[in-house]
C-alpha cells in the first residue's frame, strides 16, 4: 500500500510540512459558536489541514495529489461509514462512492469552507443514502416505548469498548448515526434535521431515546460494572 | 423534547467513550479500484471530445425549442434512454453505474422536505439547476445509442449532486465555515 507520504513526494517534499500542520482534533476540541447546540464541539477525525499545493494538484486531476488526499481521509471516512451503516461491504462502498464523488468536484472546492468539512460532508450524505437505499425500513426510529429511566452513572464510563461496540451496533441505524454525528462529529440538531430530512425535535428525540436504550443495553452487560 | 443533555447531564461523557473507541479501518486498499474507476471515467471524453461538444450544442439548441413548446416538470418520470445499442463494455457498465446513481440522488433528493427559502441566491440556484437537468432529460430523450447517452448521463448526475450539496448540504458547510471562523488558534496548530 502506499502511503499519503509516498502521494505526496511528487510535491518537493512538502509533505513535513503539511503533517506538521495536520490537525487530529480528538483531545482537543474546537468549539462551536452555535446557539443550537452550546455544548457541540468538533472533535472529528476528519479535521487534517490539506497543502494548497496538494489541493491545486488535484483540482488539475493529478492522480499523485488524489492518492494523498484519499490516503489522508480513507481512514476517517472509512470509520465514520462503518459507524453508520454498521456494515464492512457498504462501509467500503461508501468511502468509494464519495470519493469519487468528491474527486469529480474537487475543481469547484474554493477554499471558503475547510476542506475536510466538505469531504466529511459528502461521506454522511453518501452513507445516509446508501442506509436508505440497502435497507427494507432503513432509518426506522426507535419504539416510542416507555422504557425505565436510567439516572444514575452512565454505563459508558465503566464498560469494555467492546461491550459499547455491540451496543452502538444493535441501535437502529439512524439512532445510532445521530448519536455518532452529534456526539463525535459535532453536528447541531439543526444539521442534522436537515441531512435526514426530517424536524430538529426528530433529531433531539431520536438522540435522547439512543442514549437511554444504550444505557438499557449496557446495563443489562455482563461486564457492566462503576468501579 | 428537552434536549438530551440537559436530561441526562452525564451523558457528555458518552462522546468521550465513543471518541476513545478504536477508529476502525478497511481490511484492503480501496485506491487501486478508485483509480481505476477514475481513468475510466475519464477515458470516453478524451476520446470525442469534439462529438460532445456538437452533440452538448445541438441538443441544447433542440431543447431550447422543445423547451418553448412542451411543458417541463421536476415530476416528470427518469429518462429512457432510447435503443440503448450493445456497443462496448466499458461504456455500457459506466451507463449503468450512471443510471442508477441518477436514480439514487433523484430518490434522495425526493424523500428531502421542501427546504425553507432562506435567500434568494439559493432558490435562485436551485431553480437553475432545476432547469438544466430538464433540458439534459430532453437531450436523452432525443439519444440514439448508449455512446450518445453517456455524456448525457454524466450531466445528468453531476447536476443531481450538485443539487443535493445545495439541498443537503448547506448546513454543514454554513456550520465549517463558522467552525473554521471562530476556531482558537492553538485548536488550529
């Protein structure tokens, strides 16, 4: 496999350069100016700072310059996917389809907006319509049951990631996708209403319900535990 | 609803816990076949560019006619593509792959409620693309092979995500540009 480094040596080198100025912002979160949502910080994976040079090579189609920016944000869209759909196959399609996507647009990128904000953008829209598309109730919400509210730890602090795994795994898809693009990417309600076609009030309860059935879920753990 | 932080306050630690969970990566390098897909998309406009201008001209000029004598509606059913001829491979499996891309996005795009009008610049775009993916309907309406189709369709789909980024997107790049606006220098670093 090569890597974004090899991509990137047809570029003088400046590759240092641009890592050097890349931004993982997992640990240290941005903060976002939003009265929707006060507390939403951006804590995505996506955030990586890409060279000019690299992004004027692939708004000419370099391939050298494409390869880097995919080999930059495969992972990340990659994880993301897989968040959503919760399946490798359409997890792996979905990194194919938006890239390309992104690829064929890349010429109309101009720089008003980061970047990375607009390749992440593309890999949600991709995933929620491929949840749409492969699945016979594909953004079922979750049973307006009466559930016991849980009030107490949450569950999360004490529990294997494994055991969060399955859980996050056995929500609905588009309760767990709210949950992951609230919590870690950082969308308001707003946004994300509007990328699923549905009302703020759907998004707030679809978040509140996943947050209660996951506390279900990991409570009823084996491993659950609050030491 | 009560938004769900201020119901359960402790949950602000579930994004942690999310956050900490190990970022998953794909068992096989996606590139070689997205390289692949790039070239080939590529390679049929290299190689009649000339045609496609003529054609992109002439069924602009018979769609502007069509246009004033017929009227046009978003509603209107896909295209078909007229005796869609067996020709090669590769430009038969991209028409498919185009095809039903178009049909996707023109799915997706009909389950979104109608946006709200927030300026005049957007409804104004989106009218526009509205009009152009009429007249690409005209033109494939009036294709007489695949070859001829192709280019067509390639319009066709890069109109529809064109539209959806308007459609779809323009909270979140509002939300990145505001991000980016008001980020702290040291979060940038």
């Amino acid at each position: 496999m090569r890597s974004a480094e090899q991509g990137l040596a047809q570029y003088g080198g400046s590759f240092a350069a641009f890592n050097g100025r890349q931004r993982r912002n997992i640990g240290a979160a941005t903060l976002c100016d939003d009265a929707a949502s006060p507390y939403a910080v951006t804590t995505s994976s996506f955030q990586i700072d890409v060279s000019e040079i690299v992004l004027a090579g692939a708004r000419r189609g370099d391939l050298a310059a494409l390869e880097a920016i995919y080999r930059h944000f495969e992972r990340p869209a990659y994880a993301l996917a897989l968040r959503m759909t919760a399946d490798r196959e359409d997890a792996r399609e979905v990194v194919h389809d938006a890239m390309l996507r992104l690829f064929e647009r890349i010429a109309q990128f101009r720089g008003d907006a980061p970047f990375w904000g607009w390749v992440r953008q593309i890999v949600v829209n991709e995933a929620l319509m491929r949840l749409r598309r492969t699945r016979a109730t594909p953004l079922d919400d979750i049973d307006d049951v009466a559930e016991p509210i849980y009030a107490g730890p949450a569950p999360w602090h004490g529990v294997a990631q494994r055991e969060l795994e399955l859980a996050l795994a056995r929500l609905p898809a588009l309760t767990r996708s709210v949950i992951w693009l609230y919590h870690v990417e950082g969308y308001t309600h707003p946004e994300i209403a509007e990328m699923t076609g549905n009302t703020v009030s759907f998004s707030k309860s679809q978040l509140a319900r996943g947050n209660q059935r996951l506390r279900l879920l990991l409570n009823d753990s084996p491993e659950a535990s609050y030491g | 609803m009560a938004d769900a932080k201020s119901r359960f306050p402790e949950d602000d630690g579930l994004g942690d816990a999310l956050r900490a969970l190990p970022l998953a990566h794909a068992e096989h390098d996606g590139w070689p076949t997205l390289a692949a897909a790039l070239q080939a998309r590529r390679a049929p406009a290299r190689r009649s560019p000339r045609r496609w201008h003529w054609l992109a001209g002439a069924g602009l000029a018979a769609s502007l006619l069509l246009a004033a004598l017929l009227p046009w509606s978003t509603q209107a059913p896909l295209p078909v593509v007229a005796e869609q001829q067996p020709a090669a491979t590769e430009p038969m499996t991209e028409l498919a792959w185009m095809q039903r891309r178009s049909s996707e996005l023109e799915a997706w795009l009909a389950e979104l409620p109608t946006p709200p009008v927030r300026d005049g610049r957007s409804a104004l775009a989106r009218i526009e693309i509205e009009d152009l993916i009429g007249l690409v309907d005209l033109q494939l309406d009036a294709s007489r092979s695949a070859d001829e189709a192709l280019p067509l369709w390639r319009q066709r789909v890069d109109l529809l995500e064109d539209l959806s980024m308007l459609r779809g997107a323009s909270f979140g790049y509002a939300n990145a540009a505001a991000a980016a606006a008001t980020a702290e220098p040291s979060a940038i670093l």
